[in-house]
C-alpha cells in the first residue's frame, strides 16, 4: 500500500474545528487505500499552544499520529507586539517576518527535522494549511513531493513576502473551491499551471434522529449563527444588522447562538446564546432555523454554510467574501448582501416570497448532496495523488 503524509498543526479527536477537523476527515478516509501518517505537535489550543498530548506515536482510527512538543507557547502580548510592526505602516524586515511566524506558532522545528529525514517515505506529504508555521518553515525547503492544502483566503497575512516562498515551493496544490484558487492565482502567480484540484469538503447527513432543541426555542422563529462568536467573523456587525432590523420591523424574529464567544454578546431578549453544543444539537437547531446568517468576510469553504444547506436551510451572507457569495450562486439557496440596507430587504425577501423559500430550501439540499458527498471528495484526492505523485 502506497504511503502518504499530512503536515497539520494540531490533530486529535478533541480538535473539532477549522481545517484541523477537515484533515482528520480526509486522512480518516484516505486511510482505506494508504498508509497515511500525520506529522503534528502537542498542541490542542490553538490561542496558546500549550502542550496536551503526550509526544510519540499513536493510532487515531487507522491513521498514525506522530506528534514532538511545541518548543514555546504563544504570549500574546509578544504576539501582538510583533503583529503591529509586520503589519503597522513603517515597513518590515524578512527577519521580522520571520518572528512573526515563530510566535504565530506553533513553533516546533522537531516536525520540520523529522520531515526533512523521512518525507521521501511517502508519495505525496500534504500541508495545510498555509499561514501556520509547520507549512510557512517546512514548504520553502522544496521537497519534491510537498502538495499544499492552503485554506487561503483574502487576509492580511497572506501578502507577507514569506508566503510567496511558501506558495512557489508547492508541487501541487488543493484548493477548497474555484474562489479560494482565483484568489490565490492573482495573489500568488507562480501557483498557476502546476497540478492542482479542488475539492471541497464531504458533508454527512447525521445517523438515526436529531435531539430535541431547547425548549425556549421550539415554535420560535429564528436566524442561527454558528461558529466562533468574534469580531473577526463579523459578529459586531451581525448585532448591530440584527438589531437595527428589529428596532425598524418589529415581530419576533430571534437570533440564536452556537458557538464560543470572545467578545461580549448584546443582553437582549431577542438574542439566545446557546454556547457550545454538539454537532447533533447543531444541526438539530439548523433544521429548525427560519436561515443562517454569516456577516464573516473570511472564508475559505465555511461548513456552516453547507450544513444549513444541507438541513434544508438558506444562508443569508456577506457578500464581501468571495466564496460565500459563490456558494449561493451555485446553489441558489442564499443570498448576499453588502450593507444594512441589502441585509434587511433580502430578510424581508425571504419571509415575503414563501415560494422561492421553500425552492431555495430544496436547492441547498441538492448542492451538498450533489457536490460536497465524500465520494466525490475522496474520488479527487485519489486521482491527485495517481497523477501527481512525487513528480517535480
């Protein structure tokens, strides 16, 4: 059996979210035609990089975990301090750069050494994702079989000159969806013509039947969001959308939340934080939801959307982030709005054409069933790592 490698920050049952959560998926299921061993740290916060697992090897549903300690935590405020020279208005140096890398963490050179010594074991050694320093310090080293999995999206890291080196060292790259490469194409000309796919993520209809939602909710109708709660996710800007369209419209819309929050959520009536819950009672309060709204402008796939989709839900999304708006464009289950004013009306728009809700309703349904199976997916994969290869 054919071997292959993944390069992901951090790996384990516990690590539920992001690109982690989607390496674990892939490599879970490449695991029936590979050998497939995962090259990680120690680390489960991603915020600290606090050393949890214990170093050495283990076997996590068929796929071996190799994981070396990282050598120092992230600090904050050391983070922050290098963050506003790299990227405040007075220039910096490649070396700056450099540091900034080293305390975006997390920073373990015992992966990049035991890559350096054993990636020729392995037909292909996939990285992912791009802006963390496992793959921005083992990617430039070229070796010649290193397939990127970028995650990338339209942020202030991504212009670091550091990352030019990253992206031109790639031998192959795996894209997320067709925005994600268009984006990374124009930022990163040197990706173009090299062996590429894109694939997006497998979605999987939940097993046997939904927990109950809370009772508080239950004949209630309501947006959901999903995910971090965090000004970065646009989440000041849901409130202050969602609260405005309540002062102008009254009724008794509610916006429910799932999800951990890192900055104060608004004490008002209307507006449910539900903290973390399961991916079952996820999905359970999605299917229940009038839409899903997303005000994020960064995203490089977004499951949440696709799991609204995929409950029979439409998605209301900014239409600043490119790969939103192209989810409801292929779809035709969401709409995208990119002020106040587009938000409301599309919100008015879905609750005053029953019709065309209940179509958008079926059609987000098809998308996932259609394009995000694992089939698909895993199919992708194979017939990259056939045609790719250790190639350079």
């Amino acid at each position: 059996m054919e071997k292959i490698a993944f390069v992901c920050q951090r790996y384990g049952l516990e690590v539920n979210g992001g690109s982690e959560l989607y390496c674990r998926q892939v490599a879970e299921r490449l695991a029936e035609y590979y050998e497939v061993t995962v090259y990680t740290t120690c680390a489960l916060d991603y915020t600290t990089w606090a050393n949890h697992y214990p170093a050495g090897e283990e076997t996590i549903n068929g796929v071996r975990v190799k994981r070396w300690p990282v050598r120092k935590e992230r600090k904050q405020e050391r983070f922050d301090r290098i963050s506003a020279k790299v990227f405040g208005p007075e220039g910096h140096t490649d070396r700056d750069e450099q540091k900034w890398i080293e305390e975006q963490g997390p920073c373990c050179p015992e992966v990049i050494r035991a890559l350096q010594k054993e990636h020729g074991e392995y037909r292909v050694v996939f990285f992912m994702t791009y802006l963390y320093y496992l793959t921005a310090t083992g990617m430039p080293l070229g070796f010649e079989n290193a397939a990127l999995i970028p995650t990338t999206h339209d942020e202030a890291p991504v212009y670091l000159r550091h990352y030019e080196k990253v992206f031109g060292a790639a031998k192959g790259l795996v894209w997320l969806t067709p925005e994600e490469r268009a984006f990374a194409r124009m930022r990163f000309p040197a990706v173009c013509g090299k062996p590429e796919t894109v694939t997006g993520i497998g979605m999987d209809m939940p097993e046997g039947e939904l927990p109950e939602i809370p009772e508080g909710l239950r004949g209630q109708k309501y947006l959901v969001y999903a995910g971090r709660i965090d000004p970065s996710k646009g989440c000041g800007e849901m409130f202050e959308y969602f609260r405005r369209y309540k002062q102008e419209n009254g009724g008794d819309l509610k916006l429910v939340l799932m999800g951990k929050p890192v900055m104060e959520i608004p004490e008002e009536d209307d507006i449910i934080p539900l903290g973390f819950v399961s991916d079952e009672m996820k999905l359970a309060v999605m299917k229940e939801a009038f839409a899903l709204v997303l005000h994020s402008r960064f995203e490089s796939l977004s499951m949440v959307v696709l799991e609204s989709m995929m409950m029979g839900r439409p998605v209301l999304v900014s239409g600043y982030c490119e790969v939103l708006k192209g989810h409801c464009e292929r779809s035709k289950a969401g709409l995208w709005f990119e002020s106040y004013g587009v938000f409301a009306e599309g919100l008015k728009w879905l609750q005053n054409h029953p019709g065309a809700y209940r179509q958008m309703r079926r059609n987000g349904e098809k998308y996932v069933r259609e394009d995000y199976s694992w089939d698909a997916i895993i199919g992708k994969y194979k017939g990259f790592i056939s045609d790719f290869g250790g190639e350079g």
